[in-house]
C-alpha cells in the first residue's frame, strides 16, 4: 500500500494510505483521546464523538477518517481540546458513574479518558437520573447506570448464528441498550466475559466473574498514553521566603478517607509542619476556629443541614476555601442516595434493613438533630469554592502541591498516577 504524507497540527508524518487516523496518529506519536473506536470493529462506531478534530477544515470524528495525501488535521487547538473535554464531562455527568463503587474503576476507558484530558470537574450539573439495573438476564447484570451507549456490544456480541444480543431502545435522550434474554442465554461463557471486557465502563457485568485487580496492576494505574501527560512542569520554589500559614479543615458527608491520605505524607508532614498550622481541623481536636485561617480544605459534601451550617463558617473564616475528594466535589459515593426519595432512604436505613429491631415504627426526629436535606449536595453548590482537588481520595503529593502552590504562589506539575478518581 502507498505511503502518504499528512499533516497534524501543522507538522508532516507519513503513513500507509488507508490506516485509521487514529492508529496513524498514534504510530506518530500524537495521541488522539478515544472512547468507542476499536480497531477490528469496521467500519467504526463514530458515536461518542471523543475524537473530534478538525479534518480538512471540518469537525470530525477522527475514528471514521483514513489516511490519504496531503489530509490535513488539527488536533490540539484549544477549541477542540476544550470541546472533548466537555463531551466527557458530559458522559459523567448524565449517567451516575460512582467510580469508587465500580468493579472497573482501573480498567474503564471512560475514567481513563478523564484522567487524559486532565478532568477535574464537570461544567455540567450532575442529572441522577434513576437509571434502573436489569437483572433479569441469566448470565449477566446491564448497569444502566454507567453505560455510555457506545453500541460496542451491539457490534461485538453476537450467538454462534451471529445473532444480536444487545440492541438500541427507545430514541433520543430516552435511548437505552437493551438484552435480548434469549440470546443472552445462549452465549458461552467466553462470550459473556468478552462482552463484560469490551464494555468502555462497568455497565456489563457477567455474574460471578470479578474484574477486579489491585491498584497499581489495572489497566490505567500508572502510565498514560501520551508521552507528555503535563507539559507545564515548573521550576521549584525558593523555600527560604516562607511564612508560617494557618490551615483549619473539616470532613462533613465522607469517609474521612482523604485526610488520611494528606496523612500519607508520610515523614514529609515534618517540612509541612514547619510551614503550616493547623487551627479548627480533627487533626487538632480544635473545635472551633481561634483565628482567621489562609486557607481552609474541605472534605465530603452536605447531608444534612449541619454540613450546611460548617461549611458556610469555613467560607467566613478562611481567605481561600478548597474542597478536596469527589465527595466534595460533586456528592461522590454518598450521593448514590440521590436517585433514590430521601422517604425511601430512611425507612430502608431506620425500618425495614436487616438490622432493625423488629416491630420498629420509628424514623428517629428530634429538633436537635440536624435535618437530613433531600439529596447531597457539592460543595460548590452550598459556597463560592475557590479550588477543587479531584480524586477519591486524592494522594497526599495530589494535596500538599496544590496547598503549597496556594499557599506561596507555586506552580506545579501532576503526574498521571498522582491524578486519580479512586
């Protein structure tokens, strides 16, 4: 096959005509993020538009263009970098993608191209829409939830009469994939387990068949697909002009998971503790603020009219105000109630679950316990936060290099392990 010259970002690469963009590219070197391209499947899906570029002058998604002489591509302008940032933010933000409760986090290619493009946050509310999970087929689990509608399942998995298992439902905004029962019935086990692996999420699941692997040995832990993840590393600062700042922090609706993490410092809290300290924070015992604080850190988001109450002291009281941890950022696992009525939640918590006491009629109420609020809320949503650190939890470097970068005017580079949502 003829070798062709094309362009990308105004730089020439060759390649054989005919190759997919998105395989020239990353032959080349130029990484191209993509979410429902998959090499074998031809020709390709084109649904999630995650690899949108600018293809002779057109947007376009990459997956359904191929090489020939003189293509000319742009890539990394900021429109279109901010454009597929956007359209995965989307993705997170329709469905309910509760990271740390999926048995693929790791291994999702949804989570990996959140992590690629350098996601903190969605611009975009989150829907919590009440996707149903259907557990009537007999092999697998459809996780309405967490699917993306790729239609890689309805390409890849088919009977041994090449049947269809998974289908298309409803249209528009009401679009679903669907399980044909019968057929689902009639796969092999080695179909199921492939159908649960090409899945780009967690929303095919085969029952009894853990995906599940230690961090550090999934698929997206430690190494990213560019060869830059952060160009922007900078120079270290002058650690001789430090003042002495004062922190306070709190943990409202979470699991106190990522002030254990700041913890994991490790012997490096003794530098910290020369540059910083610590006033209203559990780390203190302190309970009430004694002063005015530089910088405030925030963990978990609001339950209940308390968290409410705490939150809006920490704005008061200190100049700059972060949340850190999805919790915080935008409801994390707690908000796994929002799709649920919050009558629903308390009568199945207080009345009906395995550990009530028989008989038991009684939701507690009293005027001075705080009020539980419909749904939880971000942060965000309650007061003008100030910075955002992603991550469930974020790592101890994640946190002290943003503190630091606030606190004395430092910039700084994060490494692709450093920038996770699990």
């Amino acid at each position: 096959m003829a070798t062709c010259s094309f362009w990308i970002d105004g730089k020439k690469y060759e390649a054989e005509e005919g190759t997919n963009l998105i395989d020239a590219a990353k032959e080349n070197g130029v990484f191209i993020p993509s979410l429902c391209y998959f090499q074998h499947i031809d020709p390709p899906l084109g649904t999630c538009r995650t690899c949108t570029c600018k293809i002779n002058g057109r947007n376009d998604p990459a997956c359904t263009a191929y090489i020939h002489e003189g293509l000319q591509v742009e890539v990394n302008t900021p429109e279109l970098v901010d454009m597929r940032k956007a359209l995965v933010e989307m993705m997170f933000s329709e469905g309910n993608h509760f990271c740390p409760a999926c048995e693929k986090s790791g291994n999702c290619n949804l989570q990996h191209m959140g992590y690629e493009l350098g996601i903190s946050v969605t611009r975009f509310p989150h829907l919590f829409k009440d996707h149903l999970i259907d557990y009537q087929p007999k092999r697998m689990i459809m996780e309405h939830n967490r699917c993306i509608k790729c239609k890689r399942c309805i390409e890849e998995v088919l009977t041994k009469d090449e049947k269809r298992v998974f289908m298309s439902l409803n249209r528009g905004n009401e679009t679903m994939i669907g399980i044909d029962y019968e057929q689902e019935a009639r796969l092999t086990d080695e179909q199921a387990i492939n159908a649960m692996n090409i899945c780009p999420t967690g929303a095919i699941i085969v029952r009894g068949k853990s995906m599940a692997k230690p961090f550090g040995e999934r698929a997206f832990d430690m190494v990213s697909a560019q060869k830059q993840f952060k160009h922007n590393i900078l120079e270290k600062p002058n650690k001789g002009n430090f003042e002495k700042k004062t922190i306070a922090t709190v943990s409202l609706a979470g699991c106190f998971g990522c002030h254990m993490s700041m913890l994991d410092i490790d012997e490096e809290i003794m530098d910290i503790a020369e540059l910083v300290s610590f006033n209203k924070s559990p780390l203190t015992d302190i309970k009430n603020f004694t002063q005015r604080c530089h910088l405030g850190i925030v963990e978990g988001g609001c339950c209940n009219t308390e968290n409410i109450e705490t939150l809006k002291k920490f704005r008061e009281m200190c100049d700059i105000l972060v949340v850190m941890g999805e919790c915080a950022v935008w409801g994390g696992l707690p908000a796994m109630r929002n799709t649920i009525p919050l009558g629903e939640c308390l009568e199945e918590a207080y009345l009906n679950c395995v550990t009530s006491e028989q008989g038991e009629n009684t939701v507690p109420y009293h005027e001075d316990l705080p009020k539980i609020l419909d749904r939880i809320y971000s942060c965000n949503e309650i007061v003008k936060v100030d910075y955002m650190i992603p991550g469930c939890p974020p790592t101890a470097t994640h946190i002290w290099k943003v503190v630091k970068s606030l606190l004395w005017g430092e910039d700084y580079s994060l490494l692709y392990s450093e920038f996770k949502y699990d």
